[in-house]
C-alpha cells in the first residue's frame, strides 16, 4: 500500500523488505523465515526492519496485500466496454484466467495464508477490494439483459469463485484430462455461469 506520509527512502525500505518477504516466504513458507533471514535478503539490518513492522506477521500482511493479484485484476475488470451482462461475463472472465495464469506464486500465497494463518488476513483483503467491487456490481446491473435480481456482490463473488475454481482445476487436473474436456472449456464454464446446467425443456418439467 502507498504510505503517502513517510519519505520516499522509507517508502524505498519498506517495498526492499516486502519484496526480501515475499520471495523468502515463497521459497520457504513463512514459519520457516526468521527476521535475519529478510534483514539480510534486503540488505538491511534488523533494527531498521522494526523501524517499518512491529514484528513479522506484519509484514505478511503487506506482503499478502501487495502481492495479491487484484491490484492487477479488478482495472482490467472495470476496463471491460461490453453493452451486454453476458458480454461483460465472457470478456472479464477471459481477463481474469488470464491474469490468473500469469501468476505462478498465487497458490503459494494462498497456501501460506489458509494453512499458517487459517485466513486471518482475507477480512483485510476483502475490505480493500470491497469498493471497487461494489462498482463493478452496479456497473454489470446496469448492462443490457435480463438479470436475475440477485444481489449485486454476491454475482461477485459467484463469478469470481467459478473462474477462480477454472484456474484451479486447470493447474490440477493432468494435461491428458484437460485435453478431453477440449480447447474450449472456458466458453463452457462461461456458458454455465450464465444459463446454468440444465437445458430449457429440462428446467420447465422439473419446475
């Protein structure tokens, strides 16, 4: 996060020791990582660490928020120009896996979060992210079609759950298997998120 109050070589330091966290964090887990370990990743001493954290689950924290990819992935969804809900879906859903894959550390990243800190830090994240969800919320109310009145965030946090759990799978599962589900299985995941499982005929008897 920007600290608009300190200088710009304390700004320096601090990103030096996120950054030192960060790339020691993902080779070793956090436990694992000691305060002399960061100190001497980023060149600096001990003392001068605590000069910016008061201890080292705080810079988890920072490094938890910088690092993760909704810095990257909620501009490129309010980017998105469709006119249509099911355009808007396709396009942002294609952002999203794509940035997605782009980030090998995120597993990582999560991984230390859920098993060393049992997700402590998401209520954080959540709040960070919360506005500009919001926004996109209203923004995807507002295109053309015929939207179910489902609350606004919680189409949020299906759609990103759902493309989420795609980019998952997709590290997962062995490339055999994905060669069978075919090169078009995103189309398809899109199609599910927008019209469900079940064909027309199907939904009418059942109803």
């Amino acid at each position: 996060m920007d600290q608009p109050n300190i200088s710009k070589k304390a700004q320096n330091s601090r990103a030096r020791i996120v950054e030192a966290a960060y790339q020691l964090f993902l080779r070793q887990g956090y436990h694992r990582t000691s305060m002399r370990q960061i100190s001497a990743e980023a060149g600096l001493t001990v003392g001068a660490i605590y000069n910016h954290f008061v201890n080292k689950e705080a810079i988890w924290e920072a490094v938890f928020m910088a690092k993760h990819p909704y810095r990257e992935i909620m501009p490129l969804l309010k980017s998105v120009d469709s006119p249509t809900i099911a355009g808007f879906v396709r396009q942002s859903a294609s952002h999203l896996v794509t940035e997605l894959s782009r980030r090998s550390d995120l597993l990582n990243l999560m991984f230390i979060e859920l098993v060393e800190f049992g997700g402590k830090h998401i209520p954080v994240l959540f709040q960070a992210i919360f506005p500009e969800a919001v926004q996109l919320g209203e923004t995807l109310a507002r295109k053309a079609g015929n939207l179910r009145p489902i609350p606004n965030l919680v189409l949020l946090r299906s759609f990103m759950g759902l493309f989420f759990s795609y980019y998952i799978t997709e590290i997962m599962l062995p490339e055999e298997i994905r060669r069978q589900m075919g090169s078009e299985a995103l189309d398809t995941f899109i199609d599910i998120y927008l019209y469900g499982v079940l064909d027309e005929p199907m939904r009418e008897r059942n109803d």
